[in-house]
C-alpha cells in the first residue's frame, strides 16, 4: 500500500540503513564474544522498536475526541446536539459521554434516518424522546427541516456532531446550513465537531444550476466538493448563503493528524445504506442512477456496490433486492436484477480521483425505453437539465468533462479559502 493511503508522510519514516548500521556498530561494541544468533536477535529487537506502527504515527482524533478544547465551553450551558448513530467518541454515543461528564444536555436534533440512523432514505422521521436518555429528539427530517424558534428556547449552544462522506446530495450538510441559519437568527453559538471526509482527498463533478437548488442540493458546490463538514459550514458562513446573508456564531473543534491526503474508514456506517467504504466511495457515481430505473442494490448487502436492471439479461452478475431495515421498499422487490458487481473495484476511484460517468452512459445506451430512462428526480440529483442532455447526445465522459472544468477550477479557488487542513 502507498504511504499516502496510509495517510503517513515520507519524513515520518526512518531510515532503515542508518540505524541498521548504528545498531550493529553498538552490538559490536556491547557484546564482541556473543554469538551470532544473539547479536541477531537483540539487533532485530532494537530494530523493531524504532519503528512505530502507522496508526500510531499517526493516529487520526476527530474532534469529539478533543473534549479538552470544548468542555470548558459547555461549562453551565445549555447544550442541544445534533447528532446520529455516527456521533461517536471511540465506542461511545457523544450524547452518553457528555451526559457522564455532567453536561447539561437539554434536547437533541437528528437529520434524514433519525437519531439511530435506521430510518429509510427520505423516509419522514418524526420528534419522541429517546428511551435511553429520556430527552426529547426533534426530528430535522419530517414535518420541519428547520429548527423552529420554539425548539431553541433556553437553549445557550448546539452542538453539530455528523459524519459526512462529502458528496453534494448527501443531506447532513443541509440539515447543518438550516441549524447554522436558526442558530444566526437566534444569536446562539453553533460548535462543530470536525470529522474527516472519506470522500475528501478529490474535488469532482458539475457545479449545481441554482435553479434545481433542493433539499439534496442547496449549494452552488460539485457533486465531490473535497471539504468537510467544517471546512463546508466556513464555506456556508464566508459565501453568505444563509437566508439573507446572515452569519453563524461559528466555532469548529477540528479534527488532530488529519489532511486531505488521507484515505479515511469510518468506524460506523454513515447511514443504513452505506455500509463500508466501498460503498462511500462509489456513492457519488450511482447515486445518480436514484433519478432513473436502474437498481444501486438498496435491498441487498451491497448497496452502492452494485447496479443493474431485470431488463440486463445479458450481463452474467445479477442481484435480489428484498425489504431490509434500511430500504424498506427498493425498486424491483423481490426481482433478479442483472447488471454489475463493483465490490472490488474500489480502487479505481482512489486511483483516478473522479467520479465514473461510465455506468450511466452504458446503461442508458444499454436500455431499451430510451423515454423512461430519465426521471424528473434525476435533475435534482444531476443539479441542472445539462447532464441528462448531454447523455441523450451521446457526448463521451471525456467530452462532458469538458463543460465542467471553467466552474469546477473557480470553485477550487474559493474553496482553499476555507480549508483547515492541509490539501491534497
């Protein structure tokens, strides 16, 4: 594996040959009648302990794990957090740990999926209190995506504790500009803990067309905007694109030994249909597949693995969805789906830094109901009519490409103003 996978820098290595001489020079010395083997053995020893194992060279902190930064902040305050099952610090609920160390937790908000990340895609979560904690959670993701001024009395600061994977129809981030808005509104500080981005070390995709702005799309951003959830609420904050122009009181714990250039697996799925990084890593491409017929494998063990239609028969690799916890209802319920496996090709998007057009382009070629191919959803998705045109043109993944990059490379402009840490 390359040190740059490994997230660990060249420097950071020590030169083997250097000590290799250092120590058989000091064995000579220490233990001239010793036998060979023992020399061996006590140089291979030494030899051992001046190397450290990369996780412990660098072992990445998000910044729930830096309580030593934020806990005098939350000192006598109210505290409301939004959070979900990946609001962790180590094994443990940020919720369960801050109430253990006597914060004062008065509420908790949670985004599309719910508290416990289980609820279906666009599946309407609504408010109850936790059994566990016995505090009230107001959902973001049903009857109000906005916190209402109600839901905020008495409330000192938020806390806004999600993982994100860094595509642009990945939801957190418009459950945080809502949060950022209400909070700028009502004069209360917003706290974010940092977390890295596993989809952080590329920047990919059209910038979306304002006119199809959405709940999955709110920002003039690319589909892989390289930033995270941080770096993106300094973006939301600096582009003035709260309602009216208005800023957060914004303070970000950041994360400790993270860059862009670091490949990064999440302790815990994001939500119920990205299961690993395999998954997170081909989000970006199929997520656009959720605007047409074609199955991503909601239904399955693998989704946003695999893709395929009952129609592909002459693909040989085929696919069941069936009703899950995390996809209640997914297109072709109990129907053989033929199409393809992506499950150990995640290195391609590594390697290549940019999403795959390709499974789009065949598939609509491939598909016989040319009429019915794109739905109304896949402009949202897509940010604009422009993708879908160019498809129906037979334009080339390299030829679409093109049309991005003018507004792809004034976005990466903008986008520097706002890094916190170092970029690829």
């Amino acid at each position: 594996m390359r040190n740059e996978q490994l997230g660990i820098r060249n420097e950071q290595y020590f030169n083997k040959n250097i000590y290799l001489e250092f120590f058989k020079k000091k064995l000579t010395f220490l233990i001239p009648h010793s036998s060979f083997l023992i020399k061996l053995f006590i140089l291979l020893f030494f030899f051992q302990s001046c190397f450290v194992k990369s996780e412990e060279i660098k072992k990445i902190k998000v910044g729930a794990e830096r309580t030593e930064i934020y806990l005098p902040l939350l000192k006598n305050k109210n505290v409301a957090i939004v959070s979900n099952q990946s609001s962790l610090i180590g094994k443990k609920h940020l919720v369960d740990s801050l109430l253990k160390l006597k914060i004062n937790i008065v509420k908790i908000f949670c985004p599309e999926h719910g508290f416990r990340g289980k609820a279906d895609a666009g599946e309407h979560v609504n408010s109850y209190t936790d059994k566990k904690t016995g505090l009230k959670v107001i959902s973001l993701f049903g009857k109000n995506k906005k916190a209402r001024k109600k839901d905020l009395k008495n409330i000192d600061i938020i806390i806004f504790d999600i993982q994100d994977v860094g595509v642009r129809f990945y939801t957190y981030t418009s459950t945080m500009h809502y949060i950022m808005e209400s909070c700028g509104e009502n004069n209360i500080q917003m706290l974010i803990f940092d977390r890295p981005n596993p989809n952080g070390f590329y920047v990919d995709g059209n910038i979306l067309d304002m006119k199809f702005k959405s709940f999955v799309g709110m920002h003039p951003v690319p589909i892989v905007h390289g930033l995270t959830i941080g770096e993106y609420a300094k973006m939301i904050n600096g582009e003035k694109w709260l309602k009216n122009g208005i800023k957060c009181n914004l303070k970000i714990i950041p994360c400790e030994n993270y860059t862009h250039k670091d490949l990064y697996e999440l302790p815990v799925k994001p939500s119920p249909n990205l299961p690993n990084i395999s998954s997170i890593y081909f989000y970006p491409s199929l997520c656009l597949f959720e605007g047409t017929p074609i199955s991503v494998g909601r239904g399955t063990d693998f989704p946003f693995q695999v893709f395929g239609h009952p129609s592909f028969k002459n693909d040989t690799f085929s696919f069941i969805p069936k009703s899950t916890e995390g996809s209640k209802y997914p297109k072709f319920k109990n129907k053989k789906c033929f199409g393809f496996d992506l499950r150990k090709e995640k290195n391609n998007i590594i390697n290549s830094k940019k999403i795959n057009l390709s499974f789009l382009i065949e598939s609509y070629k491939k598909f016989e109901k040319k009429g019915h191919f794109f739905k109304k959803f896949f402009s949202v998705l897509a940010g604009g009519k422009t993708l879908e045109k160019q498809i129906k043109k037979n334009l080339s993944e390299k030829e679409i490409r093109e049309t991005w990059e003018k507004d792809l490379e004034s976005f990466k402009i903008s986008r520097k103003k706002y890094l916190i840490y170092e970029d690829f």
